[in-house]
C-alpha cells in the first residue's frame, strides 16, 4: 500500500494530503461493478425485447373499453362545453368592445 504525502502552507495554516492507493482501488472496484450491472440489466433488456409484443397483447385483453353510450355521452358534454366557453369569450369579447367604443366616444 503506497501513500502519497502533499504538504501545503497556505501562509495561516500547513495542510497535508495524502493519497492512498488502496482507496482509489476500491473506487476503480465500484466503477466496474457498476458497469458489469449496466450490461447485465441491457442483456436482460435484450431477451425482454423478445416477448414485448407478447406482454402487449396480453395488457390490451385487461382494458376496460368504454360503452358506447360513454363515449357519445362524453364526446357531446365536450363539444357542449367547448361551445359554450366560446359563447362565454365571444360575449366578454363583444363587451369590451362596446365599452371600448363608449370610451373613445366620449374622448372624441
């Protein structure tokens, strides 16, 4: 186990470093772990790949689709709404215009 000693004086204080080889070897340890995990998770990735389409099928047969009855239900409740906030707007837009009107009517 080799030790590095840095001394620095910094002019209020001496500071000594020091560098363990061991320590960067444990880093370097961890570091490749790491690595040997990534590639094991792509591996089972890769073999994960094969039954997707699998896994697809099967999710789509637990879907609960909606009646139809829902869907027209909830497609007029859209419409009615979106038609009715532009109703809303067109009037707040009209109004503000009438009084914009009265306002430069009365400037001249």
């Amino acid at each position: 186990m080799a030790k590095e000693t840095v001394k620095v004086d910094n002019g209020l204080e001496e500071i000594e470093l020091v560098k363990n080889d061991k320590l960067d070897n444990e880093k370097k340890n961890k570091e490749n772990k790491k690595e040997k995990k990534v590639k094991e998770k792509t591996k089972k990735e890769n073999k994960n790949k094969e039954g997707f389409f699998k896994q697809i099928s099967n999710e789509m047969k637990l879907v609960t689709w909606p009646s139809r009855k829902n869907v027209v239900k909830y497609s007029l409740a859209s419409v009615l709404m979106v038609a009715f906030m532009a109703g809303f707007f067109l009037g707040i837009s009209a109004l503000f215009d009438l009084l914009y009107a009265l306002v430069q009517g009365w400037i001249g």
